[in-house]
C-alpha cells in the first residue's frame, strides 16, 4: 500500500520538510495531530487557499488528526509574507464575520465527525489574552532579532517598508504553533511555500520556551499552470469558494477550461481521484484530447467536494443550457450568473421592435446588418431563433420582467434591460 508521504510526492504536493525521514516515521509509526491555518482577511476562502487545506485532509484519510486555524486574532495583524505592502487593517467586527463565513466552507472540506475528527480553532481565543508585557518577556524574550531579519518574507519587505505590527507577525503565528502543540499534541505544521519562515520561527520558538517537542514543518510549492503564470485567478478576479461570490457554474467552467498542460497536474493537487485513475486520464489526454475527459473528471470532482452533489448538478444544468442555447430552463440569477461577463446594454423602452432594439444595444452594428442577421437566422431571442424581421419584444420576452438575453451566432450573447 502507498504511504502518505508517498502519494504526497507522487501528487506534487512537497516543497520543503525539515526532517523527512522523521516525518515520514512519524506518519507510518503513529496518529498524529497537525494543524494549518488561514486568516480571515475576506468572507470567502479562494481557490488559492485550496491545496495545504485538501493535504490536511489527505492525512485525514490516513488516520491523522486535521487541527484547522482560522486566525480571528492574526488576521487583525496581517501576514507580511511575500506581500509589496502593508495590508489594510480590518476591524473586529469584520474580522468575527469573516470567521463565521469561512467555518462553514471549512465544515465542506473536513470530517469533523470521524474517530480523527478534525478540529476547527480560532487563534484570537488565546491570542486576546496576551498582555503586552506577557507578549514582551514571556515570547519576545525568546526571538532575536537578527534570525527574525534573516527571514526571506521580512527581508522582501525591508526596502518599501513594514510596520512594527507586520514584523511582529511570525511570532504570534509561531505562538499558535506552541499553543496547539501543548492543547492539541499538533506535531505538524502546513502551509504554502511562502509560509516557511513562520513555520520554522514556530519550531525555534517552542524548542527554547519547552526544549524538544518532537514537531516538524511541511510546505507546498507555489502552485503555477504549465506557462509558468501564477495559477488561482481569472481575469475577472478571484475564484472565491462561497456560491454568493462564485456561483457553482463559474466555479464548474473555470476547471473545465484548464489546458491540457496543466489537468493531470491540477487532478493530482486538487482531488483525491486515485492514481491509477489519473495515469489513464492523462493517456486519453495524449491520445485523445478532444474529449477532455480529464478535464470533465477534473470540474465534476471538485465542484462537487466544494459545492455538493446539488452545486455540481446546477452547473451541469446551466453549462447544458448555454450549449444548447435553452435559456428558458434557467432562472434569472443563473442567467445573471452564466452570463455575468457577458456585454450588456440598455435600452430606451420606446420602439421595441427586434431590430432597433438589436442595433440598440449594439447586437448588429446597423439596420441593415440586423435584417440580415434576422433573416439568416443568427438571432436569438432567450434561446429561440427569431427569423421574422418585424417581430416586437414583449413583456413575455422580459425574464423577471427586467431583461432579455440576445444571441448573435453560435456564442455572442449579450444581456438587453430596458428603461
């Protein structure tokens, strides 16, 4: 049978480790606790966010124990790593808030019911109680500052500048460390590649305030697609986890549209797709890439593990009705959704003939070419082909009573309201 660390190097998942023959004793020879965090900078975790959290639960698999940190209490700090500045700072209230959403996705990705339950922790419950001279003599004491100013993430900042507030953070993370460490037996800490200078001030901190702990550290490489671009955005932005800022069908397209480059690498990271499974896929992807059975697999078993079998299939739903130009199946808010980067126009709600309208809103450039687009059959209106040059749009052609959808051809689509 494959050990963990094994399937861990086979999937691309290590980066650096400080004792690996250790770390692998420690997972083959025990069940152990470990623990990675993230702060609550937004009200949604992103795509980004995704891989240390699916390798916690990679160990969950195998028996081991998820402790999962999200730092109400360092996200109201800021983690300075690899950033060019100063993070803004959040308030309180938005810093609880963004806790309170991101328990819920963290209760998609964890089986916090198991006999390895995990278990779900916010810094801020220790943090808070920390005086400043407490901070000072029992932590600060221990921290010297030419090994803080040796770290690369500090030393990336120090030409534009960081905050006393920013340059205390990798001590209150690597208090976090000796925190679980003592409350939860946590023995490995995660996290991506730019994390490491935090992991290892953690393990420095807790050997010279408790002698041996008998811990470790683990990174994950910075995840890049195959044109050595950083991998986790679209042009639009973010590819958030919560449904309110990336709908199901969004989130079900961007896997979908992966390049073939790029998908055995992301089905190795991001799902727990067995090897052998993998191998083939990536042979359908050499000798048969029109198919995109890789990338099928790939779209279906992540948006099912974040949205659930109900996401998946709405996704299903609206991508089937986009190919088939079956608008009429779908509510408003997946239209708005499917069609969210789509042009929109307004227009006066006057002459609601379907030819000024079209030239209106910038459908067909002119009169002419909109008879023309008409007659030849390239117009849709939600769907149905309209051939009739003099057809008028109706309040039965308004969805919601607030906007038509028109397409141009096999995929120009654009979202019409009216005054």
């Amino acid at each position: 049978m494959t050990t963990l660390l094994e399937d861990l190097q086979y999937r691309g998942i290590v980066y650096q480790m400080t004792d690996e023959e250790k770390i692998n004793d420690m997972l083959e020879q025990e069940k152990i606790s470990l623990y990675c965090g993230a702060d609550p900078t937004a009200d949604s975790l992103h795509i980004g966010h995704l891989v240390p959290f699916l390798t916690m639960r990679r160990f969950q698999q195998y028996g081991h124990r998820p402790v999962v940190l999200i730092g109400g209490g360092t996200g109201m700090i800021g983690d300075p790593s690899f950033k060019a500045d100063e993070r803004k700072l959040l308030t309180e209230a938005e810093v609880d808030a963004n806790v309170d959403s991101i328990k819920g996705q963290m209760e998609r990705i964890f089986d916090f019911s198991d006999d390895n339950a995990a278990v779900l922790v916010n810094n801020k419950d220790w943090l808070k109680d920390i005086s400043l001279i407490s901070f000072l003599r029992d932590y600060g004491k221990h921290v010297g500052l030419n090994y803080m100013l040796s770290k690369d993430a500090i030393q990336s900042r120090l030409e534009t500048g960081i905050s006393y507030t920013e340059f205390t953070y990798t001590i209150l993370q690597a208090i976090d460390f000796g925190h679980l460490n003592k409350e939860f037996g946590v023995r490995i800490q995660i996290g991506g590649s730019d994390q490491w200078g935090n992991i290892t001030s953690g393990l420095d901190l807790m050997r010279r305030m408790y002698g041996t702990t008998n811990s470790e550290g683990l990174t994950i490489p910075l995840i890049t697609k195959a044109d050595g671009k950083k991998f986790g955005k679209t042009e639009s932005g973010n590819i958030w986890l919560d449904r309110k800022r990336t709908s199901p069908y969004e989130f079900y397209q961007f896997w979908l549209n992966q390049r073939d480059e790029d998908v055995i690498k992301f089905l190795k990271l991001f799902t727990f797709v067995e090897r052998e499974e993998i191998e083939k896929l990536a042979v359908s992807v050499a000798e048969e890439p029109h198919l995109r059975e890789a990338q099928k697999r790939l779209a279906d078993e992540i948006t099912e593990f974040i949205h659930g079998a109900e996401g998946l299939e709405e996704a299903k739903k609206v991508t089937d009705a986009l190919f088939s130009g079956d608008i009429k199946s779908l509510d408003a808010v997946q239209i708005k959704d499917a069609l969210k980067d789509a042009p929109s126009a307004e227009v006066d709600g006057g002459d609601n003939s379907l030819v000024n309208v079209l030239v209106n809103a910038g459908v067909s450039p002119s009169r002419r070419q909109a008879r023309e687009d008409i007659q030849n059959g390239a117009i849709y209106v939600n769907g149905e082909r309209i051939q009739d040059v003099n057809h008028e749009i109706t309040e039965e052609d308004k969805i919601n009573g607030e906007f038509t959808v028109f397409r141009r051809g096999k995929k120009k689509y654009t979202i019409v309201s009216y005054k």
